[in-house]
C-alpha cells in the first residue's frame, strides 16, 4: 500500500513539473520589434472605396494583421469600411506565434470636402461638386485645400469651414478682380476656421447684397492695382460682422492716397452696416457719399482690435462709427473739409464719432 503511494505521488510530482514547465515556455514569448513595423499610406483622396493603410513586419510574412475602428475589436481589412471624406483614428493589431500581439494606431486621412445640410452628409473629391451640391443654409467642410483660379460667386447661404487647417488660395494665374463674391440679397456667408489667402492676385471679398460674416478666419495677402480696398469690400445695403479672426496684410508702402491706405483691409461702404464683436482688423475706413442721404450705414464695435479707423465725411454727410468695447489704437475723424483731412481722437467707450468735424 505504501508502495502505490510513492508512485502516486511521484507521478503527481512529474506531472507539477511538467505543468511549470508548460507556464516557464509561456513567459518567454517574443515581443515585436516597434522598429520592425512599417506603415503604408495613410493619406488618399476620395474617390468613393474604402482605404485603410497596409502594415507589415520586416522579416516575418506570416504576421496576421487585423484592423479596429475602436480599439477592442479587431477584424480583417476587408472588413473596415473607411471611404468617406474626413480624418480617422484606425487601429491595427499584429498576431504571430511565438509572440505577443502588438496594438498601435495611426490616422487615416481622405482628402475631399464634406456638403452637409442638417442631417445629410455627402462626400466629394472636389471643391467646384462640394460648392454645387450644398444646400441652402449648408456647410462646406474642407479636408484638403483649395486653389482658385477665377471669382467664387456665391449666391446661397452656407458656411466654409476650414477647421483652421485648410485654405482657399488664388493660383498665379488667377483670373478676377475678387477671391469671392456675394451680390444676392438676404444670404449670409460665413468664413469659419478658413485661411483665405488672395496671394496678391485680387482683393479677398466683394459683397453688395447678403452679409459676410467672418468667424475665425484669416484673410491676408489681398492687392488689385486698378483700385482700393484690397481686403473685404462692403457695400450698397450689404451687411458685415466679425467675430473672431483677422483681416491684415493688404495695405501697401506705396499708398499714401488716403482712400486706399486706411482701408486697405476693410470698406464699409455709405450705406452698408458693419459689427465687430472680435477679431483683429488693420485698416477699416467707413465710407459717407451722397448715398448717405438715405439709409446711412454705421459700423459698431463691441469688441475686438483694430489698428487704424477712418470715419469719412463726404458730400454734406458723415460716417458713423459707435464705439462701445474692444480696442482702436488709432481712430481718424474726417474734417468736413474731407479730402484726407482729419483729427486724431482717443476713442471712448460708449461714444459715437460721426465724420464731419472741425479742427
């Protein structure tokens, strides 16, 4: 009896070491070499399939590689659906026996630009099918950038979102007195996020109907030689404001004619209306004619900076301009002797200067 216990408890021993020698060989799996996995393109333009990136591990062709939009569950590439417009998160996961499974994740990026109205999202590989397919109070979401080559007539309301990466820039062989132009009444184009660059080619935005409001963008490197204002023309009963952004850059040296250096960056013309509630502007001239007479227009600045203000009397009528917050460094208020005279007064909070005063 003692003898068939020795034996069963020698078989149970062996059988305990065996056990730990199955869990030794298990500790001692490799692990994958991060310098040895190589990603493939991560970057397409849309074209309606589905584009993932491929990854492989140098030396080792059997490595199987599954792909995850969340991080937790991992199927075959054929699987993953990635083919409308827009930047994504994709993780991957590398298997091989005899080694530990690798997790990393790399950014899927599909050039194009999103038209969405309210609930409808639609993709497009270029600008000019994005701008025609859009709705009435749509947006534009650019995931790539923009060259022009001629005037963006815009006649319906929509919103061109940048998302403070992308830009819309004139080519060298742009054609056009205007980046943009808005000449339809009540419509309100709004410049989010966007870099507008004129790249000395026109002036960035003519507007004569609607409003253009400008929402985080940043216009810059406007110029026309046969004109002035080389930045953001307003005029006739449009409509202007500004709420964060900037509209610099377009004045130059050789301008001492009053008309183009104070409003080399911005035109408010007699009977437009203006608000600046933020945003940097360089150069803002408010315009007063004989159109004046009847429904003037005002600029109010509620907040905001802006470098130089020039409030113009003309034809027996003055500009307006109602200061109640923000920052104007230098404020010009025309004589009515006009013609590029003017007083140079600290502005005050809560005051209104109207063109048309006497030294």
């Amino acid at each position: 009896m003692k003898k068939f216990s020795k034996i069963i408890t020698t078989m149970f021993m062996l059988a305990v070491i065996v056990i730990s020698g199955a869990m030794l060989v298990g500790c001692g799996e490799k692990d994958f070499d991060k310098s040895k996995i190589s990603i493939g393109q991560t970057s397409f333009t849309y074209d309606g399939n589905s584009h993932i990136y491929e990854v492989t591990y140098e030396d080792e062709k059997d490595v199987i590689v599954k792909y995850s939009l969340d991080g937790e569950n991992f199927v075959d590439k054929e699987n993953i659906n990635l083919k409308d417009v827009g930047i994504y998160t994709l993780y991957f996961k590398l298997s091989l026996e005899g080694y530990n499974d690798y997790t990393g994740n790399e950014k899927v990026e599909i050039k194009g630009f999103e038209a969405i109205t309210q609930s409808t999202v639609s993709s497009f590989a270029n600008f000019a099918d994005a701008m025609a397919n859009v709705q009435n109070n749509g947006t534009i979401k650019m995931f790539d950038n923009v060259e022009l080559t001629q005037p963006l007539a815009i006649s319906k309301s929509i919103t061109l979102n940048g998302q403070g990466k992308y830009n819309i820039k004139a080519s060298d062989s742009f054609a056009g007195g205007n980046i943009l132009e808005i000449e339809t009444a009540d419509i309100t184009v709004t410049l989010k996020d966007v870099n507008i660059n004129a790249n000395q080619k026109a002036r960035i935005a003519y507007v004569e109907a609607g409003k253009l409001v400008v929402d985080g963008a940043v216009l810059e490197n406007g110029y026309r030689a046969d004109t002035y204002a080389y930045g953001v023309y307003i005029t006739k009963s449009a409509s202007f404001e500004m709420i964060s952004g900037s509209i610099k850059g377009h004045q130059k040296a050789a301008d001492t004619e009053y008309t183009k250096k104070y409003c080399a960056d911005l035109w408010i013309g007699a009977n437009a209306n203006g608000v600046i509630n933020g945003g940097e502007i360089e150069n803002m001239f408010i315009n007063a004619n004989s159109y004046s007479q009847t429904n003037p227009g005002k600029v109010t600045v509620n907040g905001g900076k802006i470098y130089n203000a020039y409030v113009e009397y003309g034809n027996g009528y003055g500009a307006k301009l109602e200061f109640k917050g923000g920052e104007i460094i230098t404020l010009r208020i025309s004589t009515t002797e006009s013609n590029g005279n003017f007083v140079v007064v600290s502005p005050i909070i809560n005051t209104t200067y109207v063109g048309g005063v006497t030294e």
